[in-house]
C-alpha cells in the first residue's frame, strides 16, 4: 500500500520539492506529513489518499506556510481544568452543544441517565448548526451506499415527528433541481439515479410549465425539473434550541462556556473530560463536537480521522424581493466540487436566502466572509434570478463544514478506548439526518453501557414560546393584561416586545447575549440591525441578570457591547466643564440657513 | 379591546408629530398623537449638541430645547396623548397600536398623518467584507449610548461616512475621551454641513480622508480593526493602497432613509426617488387621508423643514376632513438635471394653499446655478444660488400667484441649471 501511496502522491506533487510522507498505521490509516505548496493541494492530495483501497481515513498533518491541521493540546488550560477539581459527574458526557449534541441529548434524557452537555460557546449551537441553509434535503444529493444517504433519508422521514412535538418552524414544500442545458441535463440525471437508489420518496421528473405554475416569480424556463417533494425548511438554530430545551426540561443538565480540553482515559477505559472549568467525570463521552471532534478523538488517543473545515458562506435578502419559495438548484455558472449545488431558497422565516459556496480553509474558525465569497454566490444565484444587486444582500455569514477525507459521517464506538463514541464529520446533511444519527447513538450508548431502562415522566413535548406579533388582538389584548412587558415593542423592524425578550432569558437554556436573544427571538435580526433597539436589549439583560453594561456580550467573552460607563470618567475634575465649554462652541456659523440664495 | 375614534391620528412624536398635532388642533380638530416612546421629542432628545430652530426661531437651541417649545404647546392644548404606544399596522385606514397600560387599542381616524421619522443605514447596506463582531455600531446608536445612557461603547473608533451625525459624534467622542482615528467617506466630497466638518473635525484635529472607504472589518468577537482603501472615481478600491488600523469601534454614518415599515403596511406607495411615500403637494399619500410629515417623507437637513413640512400636512389633513382637498388628477413633478431626490413629487392644480415649497437634493456639487421648475418649456419660478451641495437641501417657494402659472395637463419638472 506505500508504494500505491507514493505514487499517488507523485503524480500530483512535485515530491523533490516537497517531500511528503505517508505513513500507513495497523488500522489502515493513513498519516501525511511535510510541507505542502499550498493548502489546496493539500486538501486535494489527501483527498485522493482517503480514495485508494482499503484506506481506513485519513490524517491530514500536511503544513503550508507553518499552519496545518494537527491537533495541539491546550497545556495551559488542561492545568487549570485539573487544578480547579470536579466540575459535575454524570452517566452521559456529550460533548458539543449543536443539533447533533443537544439531539442526541434528548434522545437520551428518555432513559433513566444522569446526562452533560458541554459546550464551550456562551450557547448553544455556536458552530454548523446556526450557520447554514436549513434545508432537510430528500436525499438525492448524497452519494448512494454511504451512511450519510441512509441518514438522511431516514432523519428527513422523522421530522414531521421532531416539528410536531417540539414546535419549531417546519415547512415541507419540496425541492427542485433545473437543467438548462445539455451539460446540466447529467448532473440532473445523477441525482435523479441517486435519488432512485437511495429511495427518495415521490421524486419525480415534472413538466416546466407545471414548476412555473408552483413557482410564479421565477422568470427564466428550465429545459427539465427534478421535483423531490419531501425536502423540507426549518431554522437549524430553531431546531437545536428546541432539542436542547427539551433535554434540559428531562433533566439534562448543559454546561456553556466550557471547553473541554483533555479526555481521561484509565486502562483503556474513559473516566470522564477535564474542562477549562474543571473535571466532569463519567462513563461515555459522545464526541459531537462539530469541526472539533478529531481534536476531542485525539485528546481520547483516538485519532483516526482529520476533519477539514469547509466554508461555505449564505446571502439573505430582504422579505419583500421576489423569487422562489422551495429550493432551486439552478447549477452554478462555475462548478464547486462537494456542494450541494449552492442554489436559491427562502428561509422558513420567508427571507430569499442565496448559497453556499465550498472553500477549503485552514483555520477552523475563520467566518470571514470575502469578496469572492459573494461573486460566487451571487453569480449561481443569478441564473435563476438574474438582475439582483449585490447591495440587495441584507446580511451574509459563512459556516463551517466539518468534513473527514471519505466524506461521509462516521459514527461509531471506539475500537481503542471504551466508553467513547465519535459523532464526526457531520457535513451536510447532517442537519437533516439529525433525527436518525440521535436514533443511532441511542443503540451505540446501549451497546456501551447495557440495557437502557425508560423513565416514567419523560415529556417529549417542548412548548413554542410566545411570538407576539403572530397572535390575534385577542390573545395579545389577554396576554397584556397578565403581562404588560408583552405590550412594550422593542423591536420595531421584527416587531418584538420585551415580553418575549424576557422570556428567552428565562427559558430552560438563558438567553444571555445580543446573540442568543437574536437567534431566539430574531429581535436585532431585522432592518436596523440593532441600531434602534440594541441600547434597551443591554437594558433588559442587565435588568435581569444584575450584569453591569461592560458584561454584556455580543457573542464571545471579548465581544462586550460597550466597554463602560462615562460617568466612571465624570469623576475627573475639569471633564464636565470641558463638556459644558464644547456645547457652547457648538453654535453654528451664521451661513446655515441662508443656503447662499438670492432671487 | 379599547376602540378610539378622533379626526386625526399622528403617529410618532418627533418634531413632526408635534408640529402636525398642534397645527391640526390650532384649526380645530381633534387629534390624538400616538408615540411609542415614553416622552415627547423623538430623535431630538438625543441631539444634545445645538444648531437648531435657527430659521423658524432664528435662535440656535439644542435638540431637547427645540422639543420643548413644541412640548410645552402641545401640553396647553387639548390634543390627546397616548405615550408608551407603538402602532403595529394600518388597514383600510383603522390604527391598531398597543401598550402595556391599555391593551391593543384600535383607533379609527378620519385622517392619519405619518411622522415616524428616519432609520439609519446600517452595515448591510455598504459593502464591508470580513467578519460580525461586536464594535460595529450606527452613529445614532453611538449617540444614544453616550447621551442618553452615559455609556463608553469603544476606545479607538474609526468612523465611516461623513454625515453629520457621524461628524457630530466624532466630536463627542473625542470629548469623552475616546481616540477618533479618522473620518472615511467613500465620496469625494463631505456628506454633512460645511460647518460641521469645522467644528466637529478640523477643531479637534480629526482627520478626513475622502474618496476613501472600509472594506473589511477584523476580529472574531470584538472589533480588532479595520481595514481602509482609497477609491477610484467610480467608487472601485484602488490596490495597494490598502491600509489595516487597529480599533474597537467602527461609527457607521451611511445616510438616513425614511421609515416605511408602516407605511407599506398601509398600502401607500413608496417613491423612488425620495425612498418616502409619493406625495403630493398637501404631502396626501396615494392613499386618500393618509398624509406624512417630516424624515418619514424625505430625508430632511434642518429640524426647522421638518416642523414646516408637518404643518403642510397638518393643513391638508384638515381641508380633507372639511372635504376641500383638491381632487384633479395629479401631476407629476419630475426630478431633473442634478436633483436627486425631490418632495413633493406630486401636484395638483385645484390646489389652493397660500403658497407651496419643494425641498430637493442635488446628487453633486455645483456653484452658480439657477434652480427651475418649468412646465414643458415655460419656466414657473427659478431662483440664482451660489452653490448646491449634496448635504444640504434646496428649497424653492411658490406663492400663490406662482402657483397659477401652472397649467394641467403637463408634468412639471425641477432641474439645477448651470
Ligand atoms: C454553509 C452550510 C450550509 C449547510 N446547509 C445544510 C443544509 O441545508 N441541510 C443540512 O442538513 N445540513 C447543512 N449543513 C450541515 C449542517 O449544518 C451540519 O451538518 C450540522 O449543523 C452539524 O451539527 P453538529 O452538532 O455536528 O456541529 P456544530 O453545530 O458545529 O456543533 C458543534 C458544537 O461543539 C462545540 N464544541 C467544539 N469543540 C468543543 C470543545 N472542545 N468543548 C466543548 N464544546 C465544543 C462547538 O462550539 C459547537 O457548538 C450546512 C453546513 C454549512 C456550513
Ligand atoms: C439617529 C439620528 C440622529 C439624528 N441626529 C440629528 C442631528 O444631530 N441634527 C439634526 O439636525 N438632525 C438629526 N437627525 C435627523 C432628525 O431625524 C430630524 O432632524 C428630526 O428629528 C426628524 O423629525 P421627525 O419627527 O420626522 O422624526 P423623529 O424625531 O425620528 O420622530 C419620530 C417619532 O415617531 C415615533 N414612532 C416611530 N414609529 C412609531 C410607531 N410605529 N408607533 C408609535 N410611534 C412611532 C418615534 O418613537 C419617534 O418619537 C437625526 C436622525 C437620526 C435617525
């Protein structure tokens, strides 16, 4: 196999140049080190390496320019986790706090498990899970034989299940993918062949002039349209609050704001995590750590797979801008390998959302969002909705995918350490498989830990919170008179009163920062972007937090909103005169006014 | 739920609020002003600075002060106040609002004059690159912060845009104690008041850069910095003259635009040229008795044609409840040769109001000009002015004999002449 290895490898670098080793280990992994040209052949070669037989996965150690992807432990921090003693005990630790954490959480708090979910954001889901389209894919995009087109295809099934009983936003509509050409007519014929193999219910081919029909704003006529109805919207983020208020009111309790840095393994057996904040010890820890999880499989001494982070970066538009409502694949004027088409779609809050691209990165947390970022999406947006500005973006982010080298999930118990179950590579369409890989762990933790006994009391039901503006005059008019908070509106783009601000601060997981308040309540999320309504939020958090002003983040522990107060400063002697001086000279001159005119 | 009926609903009151409210009260009418804030004086309670009310009151006041002339009106007269109310829609002219004290409250006008003011463009609405953290805030919102909340929002600001708020708030920020690294504006001329750039900028040793722009901001939670570049004359950035400096506080003074979220609700239809709702000359919306005063119908520069503008309305609301409101079909008034944006941009000639004023923009600087409305080839009225600037608004009066001049039939039309 090395000298298969070495070949690849020579055929696509100059190895004289830039010796690149690869070293294969008793497990079939492949280990590839040295100094690479650029991180684009990096990726591209290992990617080629994970493809030859009997090649297990790949770790990626390769270097460009001093950076590469090979885990480094936190020495400083692993010391002042040991040093600050016990944290919490439980049965379960799941680490990372995304859709796929907090699933897996809920899923689990049916049993009679004492359960943590660390997450080292100051909430929830701060990694895939909050930045990306939304979409619950039928599955005829995905590659046929793989686990990640058997999950999808069953998680999409179980999320009429997930919507009803925790009353997050869900819209089964269906999905397109156009043709336009003779080019594009194959690409739209293999996923109608995947679709088929990995039995997508009701996809069928249907006439353009019925698609038109369903889609009244869209202007240019596709040759051919692949219609899977089953593809559905929700808010990821919606998704993952919900799981994780649900877990938390079953008894999970979630830890935010803390990393987990170190994994404690005795003879082969996993005793528990060390956090910045201190050891939590149990019996399984379930690494759904997103883009992180080869470095929490490492920290376990279970490495055996590199997770590149793939950006993809997503345009919305303002409500009111026309297009279409369901997804349409309209392929990309410049084809992006290991996208999923980057198309048009509407959130389920019914904003036209454009996108992703696919950018291999080295730096697991650059959301950077660049120019080109935006050429792309702008360009594969247009050939089915041709004539959009650029300035009609009302907000563009990018998320990070967290890929392995096979492309595909990998689930499964360690064959190293007991007590350890990777979650990994959750790339697209991890989101939509979410019900069906919670399902699979379920079976993975009772192999690890024996029989699972049910609870009596467990509630699967998580109750919607109030959105005000969606209600009749009726139900406002009674819901102010219990609470007169719900008849202040705050936020005046979104309309949202400071009831419903309340409330997210007081629900199972608090809401705590601009950031957490505006992904539940979408206050800030609107025209003015906070503009208006941002000075009474850090009101209403500091009211109910007893936070002082300079404590209150945006998202993130440097991220603070102002940096203090003036009147701190106002104690200095001559500061107010200075002030009151500077008012006086603030007189205009004499020309305002008379604007210089003579008739 | 609480049903209140009145002759004219206001909503929002700012300095036009509570110039259309008591103008309308002067003639006679009930009305009842709606303002979602606890206190009177929309924006101007946080314009602590002065250069206010220097031509309806040839004084120069602060913002709170220039309020309080209205205020102090408003509270001898008999128009009824609902405070701490925020109007949620508008259908077929019924005003449903609430508030904590009463509940949702439906207010059933015989006529509705809109005065909910401006928005400020934020950074969605300018082309910056890189990533969301913290420290990227509004001029507005930087004033709210630091005078009305007394708080510090940053260290090391850069400000984008040269708008007068923008420019006002470099000045306070510097007396705060705040480092103002530079004034950026993308055009190649200032945004705000010549003034403003003297006694905000080059008094206190602030630097302008022009034709100059942010393109990307940096730091994954607060602002670390931003990166500038200088622009060509098609506003392209020009390479290798880029520049990285370090701060914690980007001000974003990028324009002002009329607030529409209501107004759309109503039905009324939004002009393209003033991005406001199309008026006409009694400032009536496409939607009969629904009428619109002050930065909800243009962006205007001084207070003081705020005040005035809302009054206008206030007449034409009253003359339509007294079923006087002219009614031949409009005319257009039509935007042309360096006019960017223009109020009314409707006219009819039934009119019969003592005399009538355009406000307009001009979209670059010009000097000895002549500003004309013409009808056709007949000019109506042109007035000499030695120089017209983006930031300051042109105002042209008609009097009533002017007005006569104006035949049916024929679009009007505003053009700067050089
Ligand atoms: C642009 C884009 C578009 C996408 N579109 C779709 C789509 O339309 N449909 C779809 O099905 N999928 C889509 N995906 C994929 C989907 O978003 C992911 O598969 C899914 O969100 C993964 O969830 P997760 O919980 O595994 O990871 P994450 O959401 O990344 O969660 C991992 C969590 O672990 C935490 N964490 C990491 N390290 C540590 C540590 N050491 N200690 C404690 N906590 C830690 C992180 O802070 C994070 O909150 C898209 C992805 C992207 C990037
Ligand atoms: C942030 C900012 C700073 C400014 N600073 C200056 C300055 O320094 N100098 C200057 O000359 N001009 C300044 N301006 C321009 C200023 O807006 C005008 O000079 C003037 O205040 C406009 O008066 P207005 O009555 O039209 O609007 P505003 O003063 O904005 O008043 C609108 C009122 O309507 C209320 N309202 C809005 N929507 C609703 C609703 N749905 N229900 C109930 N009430 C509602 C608001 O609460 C507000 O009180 C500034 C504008 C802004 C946005």
């Amino acid at each position: 196999m090395v000298k298969r290895l070495k070949r690849i490898i020579a055929e696509y670098v100059d190895t004289s140049q830039f010796p690149i080793n690869a070293t294969v280990r008793e497990d079939g992994v492949v280990i590839l080190e040295g100094e690479a040209p650029d991180w684009k052949t990096a990726d591209e070669l290992a990617h080629r390496v994970a493809k030859s037989k009997k090649v297990r996965n790949v770790i990626n150690h390769l270097s460009c320019d001093g950076k590469s992807l090979a885990y480094i432990p936190k020495k400083e921090l692993i010391d002042q986790g040991r040093a600050l003693g016990t944290l919490d005990e439980a049965d379960v630790i799941i680490v990372g706090a995304g859709v796929i954490g907090s699933g897996i959480a809920r899923e689990l708090s049916k049993y009679n498990l004492d359960i943590v979910v660390l997450e080292k954001g100051d909430d929830i889901s701060q990694g895939a899970s909050k930045a990306n389209n939304g979409m619950i894919h039928s599955g005829n995009a995905v590659v046929p034989g793989t686990l990640k087109a058997k999950l999808n295809v069953e998680g999409n099934a179980m999320y009429s299940d997930w919507a009803a009983d925790l009353q997050f936003e869900f819209k089964r509509i269906g999905s397109f993918g156009l043709s336009y050409n003779k080019k594009d007519r194959h690409t739209l014929w293999l996923s109608w062949i995947a679709g088929r193999l990995n039995k997508v219910p009701g996809m069928r081919f249907i006439s353009p002039d019925t698609f038109l029909e369903m889609e009244k704003d869209v202007e240019v006529r596709p040759r051919r349209v692949l219609y899977a109805p089953t593809t559905a919207y929700v808010d990821g983020f919606e998704v993952t609050i919900a799981l994780a208020e649900n877990a938390a009111m079953n008894g999970v309790r979630f830890h935010l704001s803390t990393e987990v840095v170190d994994v404690d393994v005795e003879d082969g057996v996993v005793r528990g995590v060390v956090t910045d904040r201190g050891l939590v010890k149990g019996r399984l820890v379930i690494n759904a750590a997103g883009v992180f999880a080869d470095e929490i499989a490492a920290m376990a001494g279970d490495q055996f797979y590199t997770l590149h982070p793939r950006k993809g970066v997503i345009a919305i538009f303002d409500k009111e801008k026309k297009g279409p409502d369901r997804s349409l694949n309209g392929r990309p004027y410049v084809h992006q390998k290991n996208t999923k088409g980057g198309g048009v779609q509407r959130t389920v809050s019914g904003n036209p959302l454009w996108g992703p691209n696919a950018v291999e990165i080295l730096d697991k947390t650059d959301l950077s969002v660049q120019p080109e970022d935006l050429d792309y999406v702008m360009g594969s947006g247009s050939v089915v909705c041709p004539g959009t500005k650029r300035s009609e973006i009302i907000a563009s982010f990018a998320g990070i995918r967290p890929a392995d080298y096979k492309e595909d999930f990998i689930i499964e118990r360690s064959r190293v350490v007991r007590g350890f179950i990777h979650v990994a590579g959750i790339q697209s369409p991890g989101l939509a498989a979410a019900p069906a890989i919670a399902k699979m762990v379920e079976e993975l933790t009772a192999d690890e830990l024996g029989k699972l006994s049910r609870r009596g009391d467990w509630n699967p039901i998580r109750e919607k919170p109030v959105v005000f503006s969606k209600l009749s005059p009726e139900e406002q008019e009674r819901l102010i008179s219990e609470n007169p908070l719900y008849g202040h509106i705050v936020c005046r783009c979104e309309t949202i009163s400071e009831g419903e601000i309340v409330d997210a601060i007081r629900r199972p997981i608090p809401a705590v920062t601009f950031d957490a308040i505006k992904r539940r309540v979408r206050a800030t999320a609107g025209r003015c972007q906070g503009g208006f309504c941002g000075p009474r939020i850090l009101e209403i958090i500091m009211r109910e937090t007893g936070l002082r002003p300079e404590e209150v983040r945006k998202q993130g522990k440097d991220s603070y909103i102002v940096a203090g107060t003036i009147r701190d400063r106002c104690d200095e002697a001559d500061c107010c005169e200075t002030r009151a001086s500077a008012g006086v000279s603030e007189g205009i001159a004499q020309e305002t006014g008379a604007h210089h005119e003579s008739d | 739920m609480k049903v209140i009926e009145t002759d004219i609903a206001v909503i929002g009151a700012g300095p036009a609020g509570l110039a259309a409210a008591l103008e309308a009260s002067r003639l006679g009418k009930q009305v009842t002003l709606i303002e979602r804030s606890d206190d009177l004086g929309g924006i101007l309670q946080q314009c602590i600075h002065d250069g206010f009310g220097l031509v309806r009151f040839k004084k120069q006041l602060s913002g709170p002060q220039y309020a309080e002339r209205f205020i102090e009106k408003l509270k001898a007269s008999d128009v009824s106040l609902l405070l701490d109310t925020t109007v949620l829609s508008i259908e077929n002219k019924v005003i449903r609002a609430v508030s904590p004290r009463e509940g949702v409250l439906e207010i059933r006008p015989g006529a509705i004059v809109l005065a909910m003011g401006c928005r400020e463009r934020t950074r969605s609405q300018v082309e910056i690159y890189g990533t969301r953290p913290s420290g990227v805030m509004t001029a507005g919102t930087v004033q709210r912060y630091i005078n009305l909340e007394g708080y510090l929002p940053g260290r090391r600001a850069v400000i984008l845009g040269s708008g007068d708020i923008g420019m006002i708030m470099a000045r306070r920020m510097h007396l705060e104690g705040i480092e103002v690294l530079g004034v950026y504006e993308l055009m190649p001329e200032v945004g705000g008041l010549a003034r403003n750039v003297y006694q905000c900028l080059i008094d206190y040793d602030i630097p302008l850069h022009l034709s100059t722009t942010v393109r990307e901001v940096f730091g994954k939670e607060r602002l670390e910095g931003v990166r500038v570049v200088k622009v060509d004359k098609n506003r392209r950035p020009i390479e290798g003259t880029e520049e990285d400096i370090a701060c914690d506080l980007l001000v974003l003074s990028v324009g002002l635009i009329p607030e529409n979220e209501l107004s759309r609700k109503a039905g009324v239809l939004i002009s393209p040229v003033t991005q406001g709702p199309v008026l006409d000359e009694s400032m009536m919306t496409s939607v009969p008795g629904i009428f619109a005063a002050g930065n909800v119908s243009i962006v205007f520069d001084l207070v003081d044609y705020v005040s005035d503008s809302a009054e206008a309305a206030a007449r034409g609301a009253v003359r339509y409840l007294d079923g006087q409101a002219p009614s031949a079909e409009p005319l257009d008034v039509i935007a042309g040769e360096n006019v960017a944006s223009l109020l009314p941009t409707q006219y009819r000639v039934d009119y019969v109001g003592d005399e009538l004023s355009f406000y307009l923009r001009v979209r670059k600087m010009e000097s000895n000009v002549r500003v004309t409305l013409r009808q056709g080839k007949r000019v109506i009225k042109s007035k000499k002015q030695l120089v017209v600037r983006p930031a300051e608004m042109v105002t042209l009066t008609l009097s009533r004999e002017d007005l006569t001049l104006i035949e049916p039939d024929t679009p009007l039309e505003i053009h700067i002449e050089t």
